[in-house]
C-alpha cells in the first residue's frame, strides 16, 4: 500500500487550511504514521487490517471509518494523542479517496463507446419530419407498442393521445429495462429507415422517472399550444446545433416559454441531451450534484449547482456553449465531452449510493435490514402508488425513484409537511391503490427532499402481498393517516401502526432464516450423478445460457436426483430456500402457477400463484442464481399453465415486463430464474410438447450410466457376482430395447433401480427384478408376450447362477 500512502501524502501537501495555509510536514507525517498504526490500540475489532492505507477506495474506507469512530476507546485515544490525529488524519484520508474516485470515474468515462448517440441524432431527424403530420406520426408509434408487445404508455387516462411532442417520444424509451429499450429502438429503425445500428447499451443517457415520462399534461397540452412549443423548440434546437446559428435566438425563446409549461421543467434539457447529446447538457439531478459536487471547469459547476430552478435559456446556452470551448483536450484526464460528463455523473451517482449504503450500515437490498436496524429516531411511511400512472412492479430491488413534491399544476401535494419532514433511512411502506388494492413493497427514503423530490429506495417485492381487507378493519390501526386523510400519497405512521403493519407482513413473508449451507461443487455432483465429466459441463453451459433446460429420458435415468443437484452445483451450495419443485398434471392450472381467484369469505379474492411468488423472492436477491424444478413437465397443459409467460421465460425476454391478465399490472420473469424440467420419453399416454414451447426450452438427454466411472466404481464397491451378472443382462436388454422399431432408446432400463444402497442384499435385487424391471417388460411387450417372458427368464436366471 505504499504507492497509495505516498499518493495520499502528495495530495495533502495541496491541501490548504481554512486560514489559508498550507499543511506543515509535521501534522502531515503525524496523519500518515496515525493512520498506519494507531487502530491497532483499539481494542476487539472486526475489521481486516489495522493499517488504513490497506483500504484503498472510498467504498471500502466509508464502512471501516463509521466503526472506527463509534469504538468505545475513540475517545480515550484521542486524549492520549493530544492532537486529533487520528480522528482528523481519517478525515482528511476519506476526503481524499472521494475526490480520487471523482477522478476514477471520470477516467472511467473515457473508455467507453457513446455509439448510441448517431442512432439517437439520426432518430431525430426522422421525427422532426412528422412536425406537420402529427397523427400519422402516433399511428406509427402506435404500431410500435403493438409489434414489440411492449405496454403502451402514450394512453392518457383511457384514451388515445390527441397529440404528442418529440421529446416525450424519446422518454418512452428511455426508462425500464435496456432490453425494453432495444426492442422499441429496433421497431424504430424499422418504421422510420434508420440505418445506424441499433444500440443495446446505453451509457451516458439520463432516464426519467416512470412517473413523470411526459412534457406535456395530457390531452389539454393539445388544445392550449404547449405540443406546439415543445415542436418548435425540437425544429430549431437541432437546427442551432447542426450549425445555423441564425437558430439560437429561437432555441431560447422557445426553451424559455417550455420550461413554464407543466411536466416540462428540468426534463426539457433532458431532451435536448437525448436528440444532440454532442451539443447540449443534460441538467438531471445527477448531472448537477456531479457538477457542483467536483466544481467542473471551475466556476461553471458552481453555476451549475446553484441552479434550484431550470435556468433562463440564455443562461443555459451560455454554460453550454463555455463548457464545449472548456472541455479537456483528448489527450489529458478528464472529461471530454457532453456524454462523457453525463456518464461520469452517473457513475459518481453509483458511488455516492454505495456511500449512503455504507453510512447508514446498511443494504438496500437486504430487506432483512429494513426492520433489524436501529430505529430510534426513524419514521415511518405509508406511500400510495396510482397504478394507472406507476407501480412499484416498474422499480426492480435496490432501484430508486423520485417523488415529486408538487404536482402538475405546480401546487404542493397534500400534507405536504409530510414530504418536509421525511429523512434518509425512514422506512416506507408500498401500497398500490385500485384496482390493486394491495401492500406489496417495502422501501427506505434513501435522499431528503431538495426542493423538488424526495427519493425512495426499494427494498424488498412482497412475495405475498397484503390486501387492504386484511387490515382495514383492526382497531388498531383506525386512526392511520391514509385511513382518516384519503386525500394524498405520502403518509405518516405512528410506530406502533408500523409494528402492526410489519407482523403482518410477516407473516405472510417470513424473512429467509440464516442458514449455513453446505457447499456442493461439481466434484459432489459427479460422484453422486452418474454423468460423465463433459456432459455435466455441457449441461451447465446449457442452463446459464438458455436458462430454460429439459431433462428427458427413460425412467430410471435419474432426472429428478440430477435437477436438484445440478442446481446446488451451480449455486455452489446446498441452499434450498432457492428452489421450488412442483409436479405437473392434467388439472395444473394457471390459477394454480401464476395466479387466480379463490373464494374467500367476502367472495372472491385473487390469490398468487407458486411460480409468481417464486419470482418475486428471487427478485430480492437479484445476483444469486434460483432454481424452478417441474417434474413431469409434459403433463400439464403447458400452453394453458404458463399463458402470456410464455414469451417471458425465453432467455432475451428476461425482464421485459408484460400486463398481466388477472391483475392488469406489469410482471417480468427475473434474469436469475433458471427452470429446469423433466419427462420421460417412455409416457406413451403424453402428447409430445407442442413447438411454442418447445422452442424456448434446451432438451438434454440423459442416458443410463451404467459405463459411466461413477457406476462402475459403484459396482466394484457392491462386490457382487449376481449384481454384476445382472447388469451385464441388463445392458443387453437396452440393446434389445433400441433396435426394436416400437420402442427405441427412450425406453430403456435407468441405472437408478439398482442404486439403492451401499451395501449389497440378495432380497433388494430380487424385489427390483420382480417388482420393478419384469412388469415394465410385460407393458412394453404386451402384444409379444414370449419376448417379454424370454428377457423375465434371462434376467432371474442371472440372479440364480
């Protein structure tokens, strides 16, 4: 750690005091020698090194420094030193490594390929062509959502859109999921001729909050000229930036009079980032705090961050335009352009979310934290989401969203003193207002509000999520805020209406026990799985990728001991809180797999389903891989058990979100699903698997093992002649078994009849001949009874000699 320690002394020598001195050698070698040494006096420390210099980024320091400065014997130590060394000395090491990852990232933005920007510019041009022909322009976006299958979100309450401006249109695409945005760029492409390729990653790009994706108000924006502004302002931004300069006057006025307009606001730079990212700034809430956090190109970050409203459009071409003439050459560090400066931003942002993680020593996706952390002085929080307008299905674990203080129309929210009083690391609780009527989230307020939003952190998806009839009627909670008060979306609750509301929850979603699971390698699974090296290999590669894997062979292959040992190899331990198994037959039922109405009590109530529950427990834990084990697949009927999943399971769909039809909400199949079938080719009473399905599975075909070294170690350890006798027959009968034209190789005899034990017993071999092996025999050859009694004979007799 030498290099970062003389890094850190260099920089301190920089350093300027608040009188305006510089640091003197002295306090600068007693910073140094405090933070290699002096945490060894702390006594029962759970950290990795006592020399600090061994915590080289700000992620790793953050959470070493918060437990360092709560020890008992800080205190003690700091009188002994005198002089603050050391409290001060991590200090100044901690404003060092954030200012050294402000320059990481930048670095880091650098590297990267902004190739989306041509399609982008291009995308705009192509629009700006529709400015006169508006409603054939919505025709085609319309058929856009209708080819992609992709929800619609140009529908204002109910009804189709009059009208609609060219930044709203690239706001539909730039929030959700990469893959979503892929597949409507791609529709675009096709509609509007664009030949640039089609982006599939999209760094540098601000995305807007799914609640507010519009610049404009509606249907009303229509009738009042707000759309028309919106279009002249797209028609001479891009006209200004392509270099008529006789523009720019235009590009004000026109930007002046859309940032008064409702919706529009902040968002407007946003768009003009989005159709000329080489030629405008985006003024998001990252790009701003990024820029006055590092006071860019100093004093412009200053007048970056000292704007609380959207500036004036003079004002906002002028840093502009500064900002392009200040840009660092391409040879020196530093940010070099528009893009750059937004994905240094966002990538700063990620950073600043590791920190806040780190200060409040927690994880935001732990959901287990949201309730084992220190409360004291925490509030408590009902949030009502509209899903007509956003749900939090749209927000994926760990995921932020903004929201706002004002509404459309400018005026405060209701019991706006609420929005005020909300604090980073409060607790939220999800509700989703008619038609879902359901708790379905929990959540943490991750920033207080800076005059315009408040931000908030989902933490965990409800697996089962609680309906408002289950406690609408406790006594205890009749005097909640959002019971007396329904007017509004954000409101508080008395911690003992938390405690009520959190039991319940529970209940219905216990939080995962902590279990030590036993590791299992792929080592385990060859000695316990008869299945040759290669193929296990094979096999892995095939669920990773195609996520979807069939198992399908003879009975007796063992399929079913192999799926759930091929998961805990893959998992890499024995952890079966990530796997579900379910059998299929005739009566399966959507309402059984995703979800449906049951009777209840008040009539009828819509109840979930194992495979949607399934997937929102593996949405919390969206980096570790889950396992969905359905045994006889081919029973169901499969079309009718998955419905419109169909298309959601196939590996390049995976969280692409799609209505459902039950409750009308978006629903995605989590990326770390795998699902893992099995059938037997023996089942003369099954239809094959119909081509849709077919289609999105891998089918793997697992053969009897008994020359597999697995087996034949197996075999020697048994010691037996008649066991050996036995399985020679046996493989004989497979033989026999392939070439006959009624059978085939999906028919044979499995290895895992005679797998049973460790120790070998006359009687056990017996029982698997007579019970087991002759009547499948007799069903195979029931029209060729001398055949089957022929191979009934062979096989007692090898068991006799």
């Amino acid at each position: 750690m030498g290099n970062i320690r003389n890094e850190f002394i260099g920089w301190m020598r920089k350093q300027i005091k608040r009188t305006g001195e510089p640091y003197k050698v002295n306090t600068i070698n007693q910073y140094t020698s405090a933070l290699r040494h002096t945490t060894a006096k702390l006594k029962d420390l759970d950290i990795e090194s006592a020399d600090l210099f061994q915590y080289d980024t700000y992620e790793k320091f953050i959470k070493v420094y918060q437990i360092l400065i709560r020890h008992p014997m800080m205190r003690e130590i700091e009188l002994a030193d005198g002089n603050k060394a050391y409290s001060n000395g991590m200090k100044m090491y901690l404003k060092f490594l954030q200012e050294r990852t402000g320059k990481a990232v930048a670095d880091e933005a650098e590297k990267v390929d902004f190739s989306w920007t041509g399609f982008y510019s291009k995308l705009a041009d192509s629009l700006l062509l529709y400015k006169n022909n508006r409603k054939q322009l919505l025709k085609i976006l319309y058929q856009i959502f209708d080819t992609t299958e992709i929800k619609n979100s140009l529908i204002y309450k109910g009804e189709a859109l009059k009208d609609v401006c060219p930044f709203t249109i690239f706001g539909i695409f730039n929030k959700g999921s990469n893959a979503n945005r892929t597949k409507l760029l791609g529709q675009f492409a096709v509609e509007f001729g664009i030949e640039e390729k089609v982006p599939v990653t999209f760094e540098g790009i601000p995305v807007l909050n799914p609640m507010m994706a519009w610049l404009f108000a509606g249907n009303e924006a229509a009738d009042n000229g707000d759309i028309d502004n919106l279009w002249e302002l797209f028609e001479a931004a891009i006209k200004y930036a392509d270099g008529n300069t006789g523009r720019r006057n235009d590009v004000i006025n026109y930007y002046n009079k859309v940032i008064k307009q409702k919706c529009a606001k902040w968002n407007v730079s946003m768009g003009l980032y989005w159709i000329r990212p080489w030629n405008y700034l985006p003024l998001d809430d990252r790009t701003r705090r990024y820029c006055i956090k590092y006071n860019i190109y100093s004093p412009l970050g200053n007048i970056i961050g000292s704007w609380k409203q959207p500036p004036e459009g003079e004002s906002y071409l002028q840093v502009v335009e500064e900002l392009k003439n200040t840009f660092m050459p391409e040879e020196r560090e530093g940010v070099h352009s528009f893009p750059e400066l937004s994905l240094a931003a966002w990538l700063d942002g990620q950073s600043d979310s590791a920190s806040i993680n780190s200060k409040e020593e927690i994880s935001e996706s732990d959901a287990a934290d949201t309730e084992n952390e220190e409360e004291t002085n925490k509030n408590f929080w009902w949030l009502n989401a509209n899903p007509k307008l956003w749900n939090f299905a749209e927000i994926g674990v760990g995921e932020e969203v903004e929201w706002t203080l004002y509404s459309d129309n400018g005026n405060k929210r209701r019991i706006f003193q609420n929005f005020l009083d909300a604090k980073a690391g409060d607790v939220v609780i999800g509700y989703e207002s008619t038609p879902v009527k359901q708790i379905v989230a929990l959540g943490k307020v991750s920033r207080e509000n800076d005059g315009e939003f408040i931000y908030i952190r989902k933490t965990e998806s409800l697996t089962n999520p609680i309906p408002l009839s289950d406690i609408k009627y406790l006594d205890e909670l009749q005097n909640m805020e959002c019971f007396v008060n329904t007017q509004g979306s954000f409101f508080k609750l008395a911690r003992h209406e938390y405690d009520i509301l959190l039991e319940i929850i529970r209940e219905q979603n216990p939080l995962p026990k902590e279990v030590s699971a036993d590791t299992y390698t792929k080592d385990d699974f060859l000695r316990e799985v008869f299945m040759p090296a290669m193929e296990y290999d094979a096999l892995v590669s095939l669920v990773n990728r195609k996520k979807n894997v069939i198992l399908q062979g003879a009975p007796g292959v063992g399929k079913t001991f192999a799926a759930k040992r091929l998961a805990y190899s893959i998992m890499g331990c024995k952890d079966e809180s990530r796997i579900c198994s379910v059998q299929f037959h005739q009566s399966y039922s959507y309402e059984d797999f995703i979800m449906g109405y049951r009777p209840c009590e008040e009539g009828f109530r819509l109840e979930y389903g194992i495979f949607y529950n399934f997937c929102k427990k593996a949405e919390n834990k969206p980096k570790e891989p889950f396992f969905f084990i359905i045994d006889e697949i081919n029973r169901g009927n499969l079309s009718k058990i998955f419905g419109e999943l169909l298309m959601l399971i196939e590996n390049d769909k995976r969280g692409q979100k799609m209505v459902l039809a039950y409750n009308g909400l978006p629903f995605a199949v989590p990326d770390n699903i795998h699902i893992i079938g099995m059938m037997n080719t023996a089942d003369r009473s099954l239809a094959m698997i119909d081509y849709a399905l077919r289609r999105r599975f891998s089918f793997f075909h697992v053969r009897p093992a008994f020359k597999s070294s697995g087996f034949m170690e197996y075999q020697r350890n048994l010691n037996n002649h008649n066991f050996d006798r036995l399985i020679m027959v046996i493989e004989e009968l497979n033989e026999a078994i392939i070439n006959d034209a009624s059978l085939g190789e999906g028919f044979v005899i499995g290895h895992s009849y005679f797998c049973e034990g460790e120790q070998f017993q006359e009687q056990w071999l017996h029982e698997i001949v007579e019970y087991d092996i002759v009547p499948i025999l007799e069903e195979y050859w029931y029209d060729d009874k001398a055949k089957a009694k022929s191979w009934s004979d062979r096989l007692y007799g090898a068991l006799n000699e």
